[in-house]
C-alpha cells in the first residue's frame, strides 16, 4: 500500500498552503455511523454521477464500481478538466492499484493531504476509506475554492449560506448538520435566487419532509442538481451527516454562482453593445447631415454662380432682395447645421477612442474637411454674387439714364430736322425778285450756322449710342437704328445745304437789296436761340451722383450759369430792340411787312417764349440740385451710423474672441463649473444678436440708398458677418472640447483633481497660450509628470512612442484633447475585446467533447485476448454560442443585434445554428486578431 500520509506531510516549498488537516483526518479505525454512512453513500454517488454523466457514464456502489480505478481517473478528468497519466491495460489487481495511484497521485498533486488513504483499501472495496476518498476529492474540487469576503473552503461556505438566508424567517444556518433539518434553509437558497419556484410563505417548519421534498425535487426538476437524499433519511437522524449536507449545498453555491457569472458577463455585453448601437446611430445621423447639407450646397452654389444679366434695375433689384432672403433665412440654419456636424463628428470620436472603437470614417466625400471646403467654396460664390448684383445694378442705372438721355436729345434734333429736307429742296429762289433772292441767301447762312450748331448735338447722339453699345444696353438695337436714321439725314441736310447754297450764289449777283436789320437780326438771334436751346436742354438734363462733392460741383456750375443770365438779358435786349426797330423804319416810311424777315425763322415771340421758359427752369432746377445735395448729406448721416454701428460691432467680436482664446487657456474649477461658465457665456454673445440685426437694418437702407463706398470705416457687412459667425463657432467648440473633456473623465474614471493637475501642467509649459505644446513644451511637461523621457536613446525612443500618439499626423504640435486622452489611457482601464470575448464564453457555458477509446490487453498467462472498451475524456472548449443562449441571457434587441452580425460557426465540432462570437468580438474592437 502506497503510504500518501508520509508523501503528503512534507512542507511544500512555493506551494499551495496544506489542505484542511481536520477535514482530511479519516480515521480508519473508527467505525462510521450507519446513518451517517447511508447518508454519504446517496450523497457521494449522486455527486460523482453529476459529473460523470458528462461522460456518458455513472456508478451504481460507490465501493466497488471505483476499484478498478478506471471510473475514478474519469471522474478526476471530468471535474478537473484535466488529462491523468494513461490507465494500464488488464484486470489484475496490480493493474488497479496501479490506476488507483495514479488517481491518488493526481489528488496528492492538487496540494490534498491524503492521510491513512491507500489504493489498496480501495481495490479492496473499503467503504469507509472509499468514502473519505471522495470527500477528499468533494472537499478539493467542489469547496476549497468558495471564497467569500476572504473566507475560504467551509467557512466560506457556511457564510454564503448565512448571507442568502438571513431575510428569511425561521431559518438560522449556524453548521452544515442541525440548521439544515427542516428543509426552510434549502428552500431559503432556491427562492433567494429564483423566487418563481418556491413559494416560501406556504412552507411551515413543523413540516420538515414536505420542506426537504419541495426543495429537492425543484432543485432537481429546475436546477440540475441531482437529489442526494431522502428526507425521510435527514429527518429520522439526531443529527444528519455533516459532510453529505455540505456537499450537497456545494451543488447550490455553485448552481447559483454560475448563473451570477451568466448575469454579470450578459451586463458586459449589453453594456458594450448599447455603445456600439448608440455611435452606430451616431453615424447614420451624420452621415444623413452631411449628405443634406451637401446637397443643399450643391443647389445653391450654381444659384450663386449665375451671372444672367437682367434688363432693368427693378428687376436686378428683386434679384437683390432674394440674395437678402437668403442670407437671412435660408443660410443661418444651415450654418447652425455646420456647426452641429462638426460637434457631433467631435463627440462621435471621442465616444469611440473612449470605448477602444476604430475611429469613425465617413464615406467619401463627407469628411468635416469636405463639408469646410464645400462651404468655402459657398461664401466664395456668395461674396462674389453680391458684388455683381452691385455692379449690375450700378451699370443698369447708368444705361437707363444714357437711354433716356439718348432719347431726349434725338428727340429734340428730330424735331429741329423736320421740314429742313423740303425747305432746302424748294426752288423759290427761281421765281423770286433780287432782294428776296438776296434774302433767301442771308437765310440760308443762318440755317447753316444753325446747322453747324447742332453738329455737337449729333456727335453726342452718337457718342451716347456707342457707349450703349459698349455697355451691352438691351435695347441696343433700336438705339442704334434711330442713330442712324439721324446720321444718315444729317449728310443728307449737308448735301442739300451746300446746293442750295450754291444755287443762291449763282443768283446772289442779281440782288442788291439787303435788309441789314434783318440780317443782323438773323445773325445775333440765331445764336442766341441756340444758346437758350442748349441751356434749355442742360436745365432740363438728368443727373445722377453719389457724393456730396459732386452734387456741390453741379451746384457751382448752375451758379456760375445763373450768373450770366445779366449778359443773356441784355443780348435779348439788343435783339428784340433790332426788331423793333424795323418795325418803327417800317411804320415811319410807311413799309407794309408781310413776309417777316426773309434772314431767320426766328421769331421775337419765339425768343421770348424760350426765354420765358428757361427762366422758369432755373429755379426748378435750384429745387433739383438742392433736394439732391439734401439727399447726399442725409447718405453721408447714414454712412457714419453705419461706421458707427461697424466699429462697434467689430470690436466686440475682436475683444470677444479674445476672451474666448483667454478662457480656453486659463478656465478654472470642476469641468462641470467651466462648462456651465461657458455656456453663460455664450448666452452672453447671442444676447447681442439684436445688434447685428440692429447693423444689418442699416446695412440694408444703405443698400436701398445705393450707398456704395463709406470712408468713415474700413468694416464692410461681409467681414463683419463672417466675425460673428466665427465668434458662435468659436465658443461652440470651445464648449465642445469641454463636454468631451467630461465624457473622457466619466469613462476612463479620471478625478477633478486630475484634470485640474493636467491643466495646470498644460498651461504651465503652453507658453504662448497657443492652446497646445511644442514638442519640447510636451516633454518638459512629461518630465514635470514623472515620465523618463531625458535625452538619451531609452528617453528619445520614450518619447518619440508617446508622440505618435498623441500627433499622430505629425503636425509637431499637441492639443490639450490628445493630452487628455493619453494620460487617461495611462491613468485607466477600458472594456478590451479580450473580456467580451471571456463573456460570450461564459454565456455559452463549457461545451466539452468527449472521445471514445478502446484499449486492448493481451493476457500472456492466460493466452486469450481481453478487450477492454472505456470513455475517456478530452475537453475542447468551442468558440461558438447558439441563437437560444443569445436569447436566454440578452435583451431581445440587443441578442437580434449580435445574432444579425455574427457570422455562422465553421469549427468541426459545432452544432446546427451555432454563432462564431470570436470573429463578431475581434471585428467590434476593430482588431484582425487576438
């Protein structure tokens, strides 16, 4: 007989502590109580066919069915996961003490004393040696290693039981014998953990078999523990047999840890999977408010871009209105839009590098960077659709006043052309006497200086229509037909005076008499005439300015004009007195006039009707330029309340952006505490929106006043929206940076006093206030932390680690976020795929496969062959879990979510249906492999 007493009894060096002396002193000359001993027969084989049925056996006699220690090397296998030395071939009894010693070898290995146990007194079938055998084996295997609150093996066990039973009544565990009698403490257990099977109030304590029977058929029916005892066996003893009662409970510890393992693994993965739905949902939304935003920018941009010219300024104008409708409705949502993508693209990060996710990558096209170049390529069509609108509706009013111009004075050479043709056709000089001939002569000089007047007046005609034509005027074509219909008559009128005034020449030398009144008349009112014609025409002439300099400039001309009317009265004067004077030589010598003179066509009534008129226009146009200098200084008024409202404006946003880069560097007290800061703060800055709506008022009657140039400030609209709007941005994401700044403390468990450290090392070696470090300000900042990163080859390598991670693009600099987020990854432990992968393989519970062997011993004594055929266990964890464990142990969506995406088991040991977690665990983490 091996002697494991003394084998056993030598102090172990670096090994596990001696294994419960007290529970493991059998003594063998003692003989057990035959209840006690009943008990632990039940107990004991229900307990070794618990698990042996894992490998499709059992026992039926505890003592005989382990003596040829085949059975017993199976049992250890099973509950130990375990392979034991190769059992010998042969029935022999030398063979089976060699097997029960490989057996007892193998528990001697696991740190159990086995005192007074030898492999032959169990080939022998000793009872009592068998019995205390397997509670060696239950005490090792089922208890030593129940742990509770730094108790261990039995008393670990007895206050587990003390803890889950102590709400109930009539139930007070104070040993593993008495406390257990009336079954109360079994059903305790079974309803502190499934409520659904018992219902305790019904139980009463004066009925202990009831009490035992419920407890262990539910046990056996719902937990898969099989039934040990009998109640009739526990109530008919004085006091039961402590260790078949403690291996019974054993069974429940162990029934109800597992399913506290499943609940807790379960947690990890709906933990881990409503993060993942949650940033998965995260990204449908941006990419949906990227693509919106896209597209909006698409329609827009060619709206902007569209240069189709219009052909009047109240039609450019309603052009005008509709940009100004867009600039206030339609683009500030979407600037809300911009700002919001880039916040949510922010958090979205951070959620995933806090959760160990892969960094999200939109689809191409719908980076932040594109949608940024996408809007910058908006305000470039924008600025520049604004300024055309400007300069059309500048080169349209200045068609419209050349067109009206044009018109004007074509209107008045049309009406001094007409009949010219037929008078200078007619031939009434062949008829007429010498004095009418000589008359006929001196009026056809007239004409041609009257002619030659109004050769200025065609040049302007013509001048006029070709700045029409080079302005791209709509009409063009009309214009440009008149003008030549005036052009081609204006030669016509030169060729037919140079005729008929070569006709009357041939005929001049037979007139002699000539009227010198008449002709002086002719002579001074033909030009006269013009003259009142030309200021006829400048008084009623069109202006347009913009400046109060030349209004003031027409008002010096009108006054310099105005001063020269003395002279133009006396010369009307002088003219009208030669008329009078014919008519008194006339009258005096009793000459009849009836032709009028023969010199002119000009009348003294005419003159004076011209006269008259134009002193009329004078103070019209008095009234006129006063009323224009009066509108230009009420534009200059509004010019200065616009630089006024400008400077204002603009220095506000100046000195708030200049606050805001202030409080990102120096913000103080509990994140919660600056973000809250921060956001009054930004309240702050909205409450002043009333001022830039107050600016944009004035911004838009300048527009209306055709305001186009302001030499009180150098702020224009477009600059001072584009500040304002860069001032919202700003302190959004300056509050962005400090909502994940939260997100990073919550998940990865970093203190206020933390943060505050890093901070204030940030800021202490951010010397420029830059709002992030240099990489030798970030190795002094190291350094200050405790991190060896001094100039030699460990520290640079040291250091060049940690800044790729930090900087990964390799910009040279790093932020307070990537300062963050790596002392965080330093300071704290996430979820890895590692543990959710541990999870899944609790859920799914050990699946062991078993494979069968045969062993052949041939008998050399005996010359005949014996086969012998036995199961012998090899464990293989599967990496794969069923659709129905999902279902059991997960909420509906969450286990629909997993069994969607994981893909089908291809292992050869799996069963139909069975899901590979392994690959969906690894593809969660972004990781290839593990």
């Amino acid at each position: 007989m091996v002697d494991y007493h003394a084998a056993n009894n030598q102090p172990s060096s670096g090994g596990p502590p001696t294994y419960m002396e007290q529970e493991n002193d059998w003594d063998r000359d003692l003989l057990l109580d035959p209840a006690w001993e009943k008990q632990q027969r039940k107990t004991f084989t229900a307990w070794c066919n618990s698990h042996l049925r894992k490998a499709g056996t059992q026992i039926e006699n505890i003592e005989e069915d382990f003596r040829d220690g085949l059975k017993l090397m199976l049992l250890l296998e099973v509950i130990s996961g375990e392979r034991l030395q190769k059992p010998e071939r042969g029935k022999m009894r030398v063979h089976k003490i060699n097997n029960v010693n490989k057996a007892l070898d193998f528990i001697a290995s696991k740190g159990v004393k086995l005192v007074s146990i030898g492999a032959e007194e169990i080939v022998d079938g000793n009872a009592k040696m068998t019995l205390g055998m397997i509670w060696t084996i239950i005490l090792r295997f089922a208890i030593q290693d129940i742990s509770v609150e730094e108790t261990s093996a039995k008393e670990g066990l007895l206050l587990w039981c003390q803890r889950k039973t102590a709400p109930y009544k009539n139930v007070n565990v104070q040993n593993f014998h008495i406390s257990w009698k009336d079954g109360l403490a079994f059903n305790a257990l079974i309803h502190r953990h499934r409520p659904d099977l018992i219902d305790y109030d019904s139980l009463r304590k004066d009925d202990p078999v009831t009490n035992l029977n419920n407890a262990f058929e539910v046990a056996e029916k719902h937990l898969d523990i099989p039934k040990m005892l009998d109640a009739e066996d526990i109530v008919g003893t004085l006091r039961p047999d402590e260790k078949a009662i403690m291996t019974y409970v054993s069974c429940f510890y162990h029934a109800f840890s597992g399913a506290q393992k499943a609940e807790t693994a379960a947690n990890r993965i709906c933990k881990v999977l409503a993060v993942n739905q949650e940033n998965e949902q995260m990204m449908e939304d941006y990419e949906k408010l990227a693509s919106d935003l896209l597209e909006w920018i698409r329609r827009t941009i060619p709206w902007l871009q569209n240069r189709e010219r219009e052909k009047t300024v109240s039609e450019m104008q309603a052009k005008q209105e509709d940009f100004r409708d867009y600039r206030r409705v339609h683009k500030p949502p979407k600037v809300q839009e911009k700002c919001q993508l880039e916040i949510s693209f922010n958090t979205l990060q951070t959620k995933l590098r806090l959760s160990n996710r892969p960094a999200f990558m939109p689809n191409e096209g719908r980076m932040v960077s594109d949608i940024n170049g996408a809007w910058h390529s908006l305000e470039g069509a924008e600025k520049g659709y604004e300024e055309w609108i400007l300069s059309e509706i500048r080169r349209l009013e200045k068609l419209e006043h050349l067109a009206e111009k044009f018109h004007q004075k074509a209107a008045i050479h049309e009406g001094w052309t007409d009949g010219k043709e037929a008078m200078l056709t007619k031939k009434d000089y062949a008829t007429s006497t010498l004095s009418e001939v000589k008359a006929l002569l001196r009026k056809h000089e007239a004409f041609e200086s009257d002619l030659a007047a109004h050769q200025d007046r065609v040049e302007q005609i013509a001048a006029i229509a070709q700045e029409l034509n080079d302005l791209d005027y709509y009409d063009s074509a009309s214009v440009n037909t008149r003008c030549q219909v005036i052009c081609d008559q204006w030669g016509t009128l030169g060729a037919l005076t140079q005729n008929r005034k070569e006709s009357l020449e041939r005929t001049e030398k037979q007139l002699e008499m000539i009227d010198q009144l008449y002709l002086e008349y002719a002579k001074r009112a033909a030009p006269f005439n013009n003259w009142m014609e030309g200021a006829t025409e400048d008084l009623q002439d069109m202006f347009i300015v913009h400046k109060i300099q030349e209004i003031e400039g027409l008002i010096a001309a009108h006054e310099q004009f105005k001063s020269t009317l003395g002279e133009a009265q006396k010369e009307l004067e002088a003219i009208q007195e030669i008329h009078t004077e014919v008519k008194r030589i006339a009258d005096s010598n009793g000459i009849e006039l009836t032709g009028g003179n023969p010199y002119t066509t000009i009348t003294p009534d005419s003159i004076d009707s011209k006269w008259v008129k134009a002193m009329e226009l004078v103070p019209q146009r008095d009234r006129a330029l006063q009323g224009e200098l009066h509108k230009q200084n009420s534009n200059d008024e509004l010019r200065k309340k616009f630089a006024d409202k400008a400077n204002e404006v603009g220095a506000y946003s100046k000195a708030k952006m200049e606050e805001i880069g202030a409080k990102a560097i120096e913000m103080h007290g509990t994140l919660e505490k600056q973000l809250e800061d921060l956001k009054t703060y930004q309240e702050s800055i909205i409450s002043y929106t009333p001022e830039i709506n107050t600016l944009e008022s004035i911004h838009q009657e300048i527009q209306e006043a055709l305001i186009f140039d302001n030499p009180y400030t150098s702020y224009t609209m477009e600059h001072l929206r584009v500040g304002w709007e860069q001032l919202l941005t700003t302190i959004a994401r300056t509050i962005n940076e400090v909502e994940n700044q939260i997100l990073t403390r919550d998940a990865k468990g970093i203190s206020q006093e933390q943060l505050i450290e890093y901070r204030a090392s940030f800021n202490h070696f951010d010397k420029d206030h830059s709002g992030a470090l240099k990489a030798e300000e970030f190795k002094a900042c190291l350094i200050s932390l405790g991190y060896d990163v001094e100039n030699d080859k460990q520290g640079d390598a040291e250091f060049a680690r940690i800044m790729g991670i930090v900087d990964p693009n390799n910009s040279g600099a790093v932020t307070f976020q990537a300062f963050i987020d790596f002392m965080s990854k330093e300071t704290t432990d996430t979820d890895t795929a590692d543990q959710v992968i541990a999870s899944f393989k609790i859920l799914a519970g050990d699946k062991v496969r078993f494979s069968l062997h045969t062993l052949e011993w041939k008998c050399n004594e005996h010359l005949n062959s014996i086969h012998l055929t036995f199961l012998s266990c090899f464990p293989s964890t599967q990496n794969f879990i069923t659709a129905d464990e999902l279902r059991r142990e997960l909420p509906p969506d969450q286990a629909e979510y997993c069994i969607a995406r994981m893909a089908p088991y291809s292992g050869p040991d799996g069963v139909p249906g069975a899901l590979d977690y392994m690959s969906f665990s690894t593809a969660l983490y972004g990781e290839s492999d593990l």
